[in-house]
C-alpha cells in the first residue's frame, strides 16, 4: 500500500505540488493500492485527469485521489483527494513506479555461467542460465532476469534492469539506469559488406566490425530492437533516449540525448540524430545524413537527405479509398515529368 504523502514525494522529484500544504495529514496518511482511469478506478486507486475530454468522468469518479490541474480542482469530488499539479500526466508517470509489483529478487542463480575474471558488484541479481563472460563488469543493484548473455570485456552499469533473452556483446559499454527490454540485440555484427566483381558468383566480402555500441545514461530500448556495433567507430546512444520495439540502428549511428524513438523505425548507417529529436513509428532514415536537434519526424516518413532546421517533417500520403488512390499516384508521377 502506498500513502499520498509518498506519492507526492515521487512527484516533486520531477514537479511541485501546488496544494501540499493544504492536505490534512489523514489525506497524506490515506493508502492506494493500484492506478486505474477516472471511470474504474476504485476508493483505493490513483487516477489523474490530463485530457479535458474526460472531465465529466471526474465528477462522478469513485478514486480515492486524483492528480489533476487547479482548473479542475472544483470538479474534483469531496471524498476524493486532489493533488493538484500544473502537469498531471507527467505526475501519474512519476507516481506509477511505485505501484510495480517486483518478484524478491534471486540474487545469483546457481545455473547462472560466470567467467572467474568477472567483476560483479553488490546487490547484482543474476536469473537462470545467464552467461556473463570474461572480463565483464556489472554495477551495484543491476538486474539481469534468465537466459542474458552478456559477452566478454562488455560493461553494464549501476541499477540497470535487463530482460530475458537479450545480448549485449563483446565490448559494449550500457550506462547507468538503462533498461533493455526482452531480445534485445546490443553489438551485433553491422551490415558491411565490399561487393566482388560478381557477387552472384564470387558472394560478397564481408567487412569485420570493430567498433562497439555505447549507450548512456537513463536509456531505455524496447523488445527485440537491434543496435549493430561500430565498423570502426562506435555506435553511440546518447543519455536519456527512449528506442520502442523492433526498431533497427545501423553501425555507427549516434542518437543524441533526449531523443524519441517509435516502433518498426528503420536507420541505415553512418546517420547522426540529434537532441531531443522524435520519430515516429516506422520512419525510415537513410545512411550517412544529419539530421538536427529538435526534429519531430510523423509515422511513416522517409528521410533521404540531411535535414539542417528544427521543426515538423512529413512525407507519404494518408489513406483513401484504392480508386482515389490510384488516379492521385498517376498525377503524382506526372508532376515528376513536367
């Protein structure tokens, strides 16, 4: 059970409470169990209010507290504790890490593979049949569920959480508090590649990667996303980038910190991103361009060339009916010969 008074404490972390002064302490005494919306949650759940689409679920809410603006705070029931915010969202964010239900943790588990020259720091937990290899080190309180492999002379740092089957390989380097969800790949080997003479006869040589990937700080990666290693150079992730699911960076692509990053997004190599830039789902980038801080980047966009300015890009066309479709590509094409 969590109490309002610790709520508010995991809120001002990132924002202050406008009426913290004002609560009783039995409001800051009362408990929560979960977090739930305005229209189910229960007397025992938080719930928040961040779109005003939903204020008129707020004044019949049964929550026991509600996280929502001063605007609003009239429309809040009187048995329901407000706690008011100038950004509800970003206060629910912050409070529902407390509510996460973690299974005790196994420390290191005896089918666990652990090279003697390992350096395994205090509080590390380490699930079953993980192979962590020579010379690797892993900070204080990391987190390694079953079956990481984790490859000689590669680095984890402190309070990381790693899911099952991911791999982090030879070398690599993982910041502090990074979070690296199930599958996923970290140093594979990039797509390099010096075509024969003929390729159909002779295949194609294939060029040895020797970089490494380096990611930051407060980074987080979705499942079954692949970040190839360096050709020479190292593959960079800034601090504080968040990567979805099934996203593909190529060797010797550099994230700046900050930067966004939605599902199925495809980065060929030599690309560098900057500061808190956004891409939305299944972008698709093209290699050595640069693109600059602050580009918001809309779902299906293909990026050819470097872009030098801040601000919104978009490109593809939105659905319409196959008919309609057709007759716009035509005239599309035909614009292309005039």
């Amino acid at each position: 059970m969590i109490t309002i008074e610790q709520i508010i404490t995991q809120i001002e972390q990132r924002q202050p409470v406008l009426n913290k002064d004002k609560l009783s302490a039995e409001q800051l005494g009362f408990t929560l169990d979960g977090v739930s919306s305005l229209k189910d949650a229960s007397h025992t759940q938080l719930s928040f209010l961040a779109n005003a689409n939903y204020v008129a679920s707020l004044a019949s809410s049964q929550a026991g507290a509600v996280l929502v603006t001063a605007d609003y705070y009239e429309e809040v029931p009187k048995n329901v504790v407000a706690i008011i915010v100038a950004n509800p969202y970003l206060a629910y964010a912050s409070s529902s890490k407390l509510f996460v239900r973690l299974a005790a943790p196994l420390e290191i588990h005896p089918t666990a593979i652990i090279a003697d020259t390992a350096i395994i720091a205090e509080g590390v937990t380490i699930g079953a049949y993980c192979v962590i290899g020579e010379q690797v080190h892993i900070g204080a309180r990391s987190c390694l569920d079953a079956h990481v492999v984790i490859e000689a002379y590669a680095s984890v740092g402190e309070d990381c959480v790693i899911k099952p089957q991911v791999v982090v390989a030879h070398n690599c380097v993982i910041g502090n508090h990074v979070r690296l969800h199930t599958g996923v790949s970290i140093g594979a080997e990039g797509f390099g590649f010096a075509p024969t003479v003929d390729p159909s006869a002779d295949g194609w040589e294939r060029i040895a990667q020797l970089g490494r990937v380096v990611i930051g700080d407060h980074v987080r990666i979705g499942s079954n996303t692949c970040i190839d290693r360096g050709a020479i150079d190292d593959t960079i992730i800034g601090n504080h980038v968040i990567i979805d699911n099934l996203v593909q960076i190529a060797h010797n692509v550099h994230i700046g910190d900050g930067t966004a990053i939605a599902a199925n997004v495809g980065i060929a190599g030599s690309t560098t991103i900057g500061k808190r830039c956004i891409i939305g789902g299944a972008v698709g980038i093209n290699g050595h361009i640069e693109i600059t801080d602050d580009v918001i980047l809309s779902g299906m966009t293909m990026v050819t060339k470097s872009i030098k300015s801040p601000g919104s890009y978009s490109s593809g066309t939105a659905a319409m009916p196959t008919a309609k479709w057709r007759r716009a590509a035509v005239r599309f094409r035909q614009l292309g010969d005039s």
